[in-house]
C-alpha cells in the first residue's frame, strides 16, 4: 500500500492572492512527486482563450515572453494525497478543507464551508489591496488593459558627477568609544 493512497478533500483558494490587476490568481501547485513531473494547480488552471500572450520569445533572444496571465478556478472538492505539503497549504489558507475530517486532518481550528470560506477570502483579499494602494485602487487596476513593455534601449554609462575620490571608502578603521570621541560623534 503506498503512502499516497490516503486522499483528503481540498477546494482551491482563488482569493490568497491577488495580482496587479485585482484579479485572483491564487494558485497552489500540485506536489511533484517525480523529478520531470508536470506541474499542474489544485482545482486551477491557466485559462487558455483569456490569456494573451503579449511578447513572444524570439529565438536567440535571453528575454523571457511578456504575456497577461488568468486562471480558472474550480469550485469542486478535489482529492489529493495526505501529506505535510497539503497539510501546509491547508494551515496557510492557499487551499481549503473540502469537509470536517480535512481540516482535523490539518489540526485547523474550526471547519467553514468552503462557499463561506471563499467569500471571507475575496473580502480580506479585496481589504488588502485597498490598504496596500489605497482607496479605489482596486476598481482602477481592475479597469486597466495590460500592455507589452516598451522596447528599452541600454543607457550610456555616465561618468560620476564627484569624482573618484567620493567613490572611496572614508576610512576602514573600525568605529569604537575612543575613535567616535576623536571624530566627534557622540
């Protein structure tokens, strides 16, 4: 019997995290259990039609692609296995207990539904991200349309405006009672 064979019930928090958008992109990654396993989300995934890719790599170029990523969430239990990676994800609230036994299992407090649990969620989530930026921050940014970055040209080094002498250090002796007294820092 393997040691994954224990499953616990979890549903996937969208609002842990908003992004600059105030959108939620609350993603948990599923555990690897292999090296060169695909990666996926619990109860998530890249929504592909809303997703656009704004920059594309170009072959031999070291920038990554520039692209304006959403989720879809699912608000269905999902299974998966009982171990410290999940129990993890449970105590900080990236995913939720689907039932009783899950959050027991996770040593949580007290079990909330996961509808209820979801709207306390958005709310705290939408709290932050006004306090964080300010009033009216979130019906701004979630106005606003995502664009490529502008091409940016290396500027020319520019020589120091003080000269050599400032770019050196003072004095490499160390400070004590007796050399701050010398130098008059009391």
């Amino acid at each position: 019997m393997s040691r994954f064979s224990k499953q616990v019930r979890v549903v996937a928090n969208p609002f842990h995290t908003l992004d600059h958008r105030g959108r939620p992109c609350g993603v948990f990654p599923v555990e690897p259990r292999t090296v060169g396993e695909s990666i996926g989300y619990v109860g998530a995934k890249v929504d592909a039609t809303k997703t656009k890719v704004l920059r594309a790599k170009v072959e031999g170029d070291i920038r990554p692609s520039f692209q304006n990523t959403e989720y879809s969430f699912s608000r269905d239990p999902v299974s998966v296995p009982m171990t410290a990676y999940y129990r993890q994800g449970l105590r900080s609230g990236a995913i939720l207990p689907a039932d009783e036994a899950t959050a027991k299992w996770a040593g949580l407090e007290r079990f909330v539904h996961a509808e209820a649990a979801l709207e306390a969620a958005r709310k705290a989530a939408e709290s932050a991200f006004e306090r964080t930026y300010g009033a009216g921050s979130l019906a701004q940014a979630r106005g606003l349309e995502v664009t490529a970055p502008k091409e940016l040209k290396p500027a020319a080094p520019q020589p120091s405006k003080q000269g050599r002498k400032a770019q050196q250090p003072q004095s490499s002796r160390p400070v004590t009672a007796e050399s701050a007294k010398q130098d008059g820092d009391q």
